[in-house]
C-alpha cells in the first residue's frame, strides 16, 4: 500500500513534475482550494506544510510533519503531534529575504530616512542633524541562525564591527568580530549601536529583552526585531523611544501582535513597523527555496540520512 504526502500549502504546478518524479512510489494529494478531508488526514504517512492543531489530531499515521515556515512553536505543545511522528521546519529558506529586509531597516533608521519622508509629506525642507554610519558601528545580532548570521555577514562587509550571540558557542566564523552565548548578552549590548533579534519564540526567549535589559542598551541605539514579538517587553521599548534613550526601531514583530489599533507605538516616529511581512509573500523570491528544503529533506528520507532542520519536539530547538 502507498504511503499517503498531503500537501496542505498551494503547490506550484511547475514544481509539481520534480516532486512526482522524486517520489512516483508515494500517493501524493495536493489540498489547494479547499481543506484536507478527514479521510485524507487519517491516511497522510508526511505532511508538508502547516496543518492545524485540529488536523493534526486526526493524523493517527503521520510519521514527518514538514512545515513551510522557520517557526515551530506551536507543534512542540505537548500533545500536538502524533506520538513518534518527525518535525521539520523550514529554516535556510528565509535568511536571504529577512537579512535584507534588516539590512534595509539598519540604513533607513541609521540615516534617517523615514523621518525625511514624514518631512515630505509636511513639505518640510528642514537637516535632521546626524545621522549614523554602518562602517563605524557596532553590531550585536542576538541569534545566529541562518536569518541572523546571513544579516550578520552583509555587515560585516559593511565594515561593521559584528558580534553574536548563540546557544552554545563553538568555532566563531569569520564574519564575527567575537561570538557570546546567551547569557552573557549584557556583558556586550552596552558597546553596541545596533542590536538585531532574530529568535524563534521560546521560553528561554520570551521577554529578554526586558525593561532592565533595554535599560542596559547604549544611549542612542537602534533595536530591529524580526524573530518573535514577545522577546521585548513593548511597553518599556516605547518609554525608550519615547524619552530619546533609544534613537530607534525596526520591528516586524510586535507584542501583542496583530498591534492594536489604540497602540502608542505606531504614532512614535522613530519606530518603523511592519505587519510579520519581513519573509515576503507567499509566492515570492522565498517559494522555490521552500520547496528546495521540502524535496531534499524528502530524498534524505528515501535515503536514510538526516533531515534538515529536525526540531527536538522536548525541547523545542533543533537537533
């Protein structure tokens, strides 16, 4: 009997060809226009894409979930998936969007030019005063993933001074100027004018950055989140920018999030928001690197190899 891939994310029909001829031994059930049938979830053996916590309780024989996204955190509640069942995210298929939706962050802020264009709106030809250099600046980024160490190497070649933080510390890459584990992340943020999040939601990281900790932060610096919106408390991010501590922030993640309307954060002009919108649309520039990780983690499964980005469900980060 053949094993049963449910494809619960649109799939292109130019890449349905190398998915069919990868696995002409599986019976492969896109769900495009409509959900996944109950009989259809009771049968899937693999899932590719995000099912629901509800679909994903019918699935009695999944043994690999494989999501289209980088973050994970709701599959590893306990319970979610099926007993022994294999969870992949999709990280390595963001880095090059997200660090450079930083990158552009970094130099709107440090330069001022979203507050030149509220100018423009007012018709106001007026100097803002000075602006920053990337090539004289110090850079903490508080995640070296693929996101984080890809925005870390693009300002490195900016000439930036880059530091990183990261669980546990192994051999430094060159791109950084020196590498910290998390818990020492204090004995550097005060050196640095640009500190970016890129961190998955955990319990390790949730409300790091912390009133105490932003308190800590240089006089004067940015502070760019693109991973999750609660590693900061918001409250105490507007007070900094607010009273000038912080001279801004690029945020693509809020808490909580969607922002409420009433928010004071979105009428602080030195903060610069967007709606978790840093990965692109869905059809975008990312699709085809999704669908890359999709079949190679499938030819190592034919293969007996190791997936790529396989998340330990007990303690929430990869293997």
């Amino acid at each position: 009997m053949k094993k049963t891939l449910l494809v619960v994310m649109t799939f292109l029909p130019e890449f349905r060809a190398k998915l069919e001829a990868l696995a002409p031994e599986l019976d492969i059930v896109y769900c495009e226009k409509q959900p996944p049938s109950e009989e259809d979830l009771k049968r899937a053996s693999y899932i590719w894409g995000n099912p629901s916590e509800a679909q994903l309780s019918l699935c009695g024989r999944l043994e690999w979930l494989q999501l289209q996204t980088a973050g994970h955190d709701r599959y590893v509640k306990p319970g979610v998936l099926p007993n022994g069942a294999m969870l992949c995210n999709c990280s390595g298929a963001y880095g090059l969007a997200i660090s450079e939706f930083l990158l552009a962050h970094t130099l709107v802020l440090m330069r001022k030019l979203h507050l030149y264009r509220d100018l423009q709106h007012e018709r106001s030809w007026k100097h803002l005063g000075r602006i920053g250099i990337v090539a004289r600046s110090s850079v903490l980024v508080v995640g070296i993933g693929d996101i984080g160490a890809r925005y870390a190497q693009k300002m490195h070649a900016l000439g930036a001074k880059v530091f990183g933080i990261r669980r546990h510390v192994d051999k430094k890459p060159d791109y950084l100027d020196a590498l910290y584990r998390l818990d020492q992340i204090d004995d550097i943020l005060p050196q640095c004018d640009i500190v970016a999040l890129c961190l998955p939601n955990h319990p390790e990281t949730e409300g790091l950055f912390s009133r105490e900790r932003i308190a800590k932060m240089k006089q004067g610096a940015f502070l760019l989140n693109v991973g999750r919106g609660s590693a900061v408390d918001t409250e105490a991010l507007c007070d900094a920018l607010e009273s000038g501590a912080l001279a801004g922030a690029g945020l693509d993640v809020v808490d909580p999030e969607p922002l409420p309307e009433t928010h004071r954060l979105w009428k602080i002009k030195t903060a610069m928001i967007t709606p978790h919108c840093a990965g692109g649309d869905e059809f975008g520039e990312i699709y085809p690197s999704i669908i890359e990780v999709w079949c190679e983690n499938l030819r190592r499964l034919q293969a007996d190899e190791p997936l790529l980005n396989r998340v330990d469900t007990e303690t929430g980060y990869r293997v």
